[in-house]
C-alpha cells in the first residue's frame, strides 16, 4: 500500500494556556478528496496553516512527501498547492498573464503545463480576458489552476467555496473530483458547509475543540459488503415477515406497510427473491442510509456547525 502524502502525528498547538489543537493524528492518501470538517472555532484553519508552515507546532510533527514541514520546510513545501482563504491575482492582467506570472517563480513550468491546467479547470474560453471581468467561482478555478501549476501532490484549500453561487461551487467540486482522479492529487479541504462535503469528499475528518473525533468514508465501493439497514415496503407485512423467518432471517414491522431488516448487497437481492417467490408484493426497497449532517450531529452531540 503506498504511504500517505500527509502525515499529522499528534499535531498540538496552544497559545498561553489555550490548546487550539489537541494531539491531532491523520494521515491523507494521494486520489483522495478528503474533508475537515468542524464548527467555527474547532481549529481547521490553525490546522491548515501548520501545514503549509504559516504557524509553528507546539508539538507533535507534520510529515508531506515524507519531509518535516518544521525541519525541511523547503523540501516538504515542494509537494504542496495552497489555497488559504480567497486566491489573490492581479485584476488587471488576463488569467493566462497571471499563470505565466506565477509560473517563472518556479523552474520548470512550461507553456504545455501552463495550457494543461488551464484545460484542467475549465478556463480555455476565457483565460485571455482580463481577471476583474471574471466571476468569483471563475477566479477560485485560476486560483486552483495556480495552485497546481508545479504538479503538487497534495492540494490544501480553506473554504474554497466562500462566496459562491450554487452553479459555481458545483463547478469547482466537479474540478477538483477531477484533479484527485486525474492528476492523483490529495485534496485536503476544511468547510462547514456539510451538503458540499457529502458530495465532494472520499472522506471526512470531524474536529471538536481542537480534537479529533472521527473519521468518516462518505464515497467507497458501491459494491461493498457492508450491511446496511434496510426499509423494505411490501402489499403483506405479517406475510412478508413470515415468508423471511422461514428463510431463516430476522424482520421487523416498520410502519403499516413495510419491514425492516439488516442485509449487505448480495442478502438484499436474496431477501426480495424470497418475498417475490412467497408471493409478496415489493413495491419499494430502500437503504437507510444516514446523512453526512445525522453524522455530524451524533459524533458532536449536537453543536452547531457554523
């Protein structure tokens, strides 16, 4: 298995008597969109500017592409794209100015890496105009684009979606989906948006004060033999019911119509052959699955998110 791009091992930062970050302990994969989610005040962007280096440790150590960003700061900064807060670019010039810009601060970037990102986020149409006609979901694509033009291994944005309309923050969530697939990038994001990060992340991180409290797969093998809880609507309940405990599983009546029972993929598609073959009638089989948000409020106790 290949090792993590990032490793936080128990990662501590106190100002005075106040720990901001308590023995935090994570490691990132390359491919992976990955979240960091918490209320307001949890510690994700004090998190996010140890990372790049913009805030020292009090203790523990951070480790991207195997080097300390405490003590080989250059080397480990090597692997990074970072967007902290809003991506700040010239207005004036056009976004392919803004790249060729950026782009000599660093050798070896080259016009074809240039157009590669470019095409990457989707600015071919318009990266010749000039910045300040840009939309703000338009300018957090060129920030990206930026962020990634030295081929980084892991992309770290802190609420890249800020600001944007729904067709823009969609927009960037379908990219950076892409980015983590395509360019095989770690994307590491901090939000407290908990929709978007249900559908942007691999997996989530939740923080609390400071702690880490869980880690959670939201995308994974649709195939997977986890068991799951499933709602099972049918024309007989008690037959049904019977029909199941002569096959040897356990149901239980939910509701007027329907059943529920405990299956993984392949016992689902047995339990409904067992019912269509003892003449009971499915009208609908649901999985019940809980949302990123039940997630969020059971792990927390509750705490507002933002």
């Amino acid at each position: 298995m290949e090792q993590p791009i990032v490793k936080l091992q128990n990662v501590t930062k106190k100002i005075g008597s106040r720990t901001i970050i308590d023995q935090l302990t994570l490691d990132l994969p390359l491919g992976e969109v990955f979240g960091f989610l918490g209320p307001n005040g949890s510690g994700k962007t004090t998190t996010i500017r140890m990372m790049v280096g913009l805030m020292s440790l009090t203790a523990g150590e951070i480790l991207i592409g195997g080097y300390s960003i405490t003590k080989e700061y250059e080397k480990a900064i090597r692997h990074v794209g970072a967007i902290v807060e809003n991506p700040e670019m010239y207005k004036y010039l056009s976004g392919y100015d803004n790249l060729v810009h950026y782009a000599r601060m660093i050798p070896g970037i080259t016009e074809h890496r240039i157009l590669e990102v470019v095409k990457l986020v989707g600015l071919e149409g318009r990266i010749r105009d000039k910045v300040k006609t840009y939309s703000l979901g338009m300018r957090q694509r060129l920030g990206v684009a930026q962020a990634i033009l030295h081929k980084p291994r892991l992309l770290i944005l802190d609420e890249p979606t800020n600001g944007l309309d729904p067709a823009g923050i969609r927009e960037l969530r379908d990219y950076l989906r892409l980015l983590s697939k395509e360019e095989g990038l770690a994307v590491f994001v901090s939000s407290h948006l908990l929709s978007e990060m249900e559908l942007m992340c691999d997996r989530v991180a939740i923080i609390q004060n400071g702690k880490l409290i869980d880690v959670r797969t939201i995308k994974g093998d649709e195939t997977r033999a986890d068991i799951s809880h499933m709602l099972i609507e049918v024309d007989r309940q008690q037959g049904a019911i019977e029909a199941l405990l002569a096959a040897g599983l356990n149901a239980a009546a939910e509701g007027n119509h329907s059943i529920s029972i405990e299956a993984n993929r392949e016992g689902t598609a047995f339990i409904n052959a067992t019912l269509v073959a003892a003449a009971i009638k499915v009208y609908s089989i649901r999985a019940q699955v809980k949302s990123l948000e039940d997630q969020f409020l059971e792990v927390t106790g509750g705490e507002r998110i933002g």
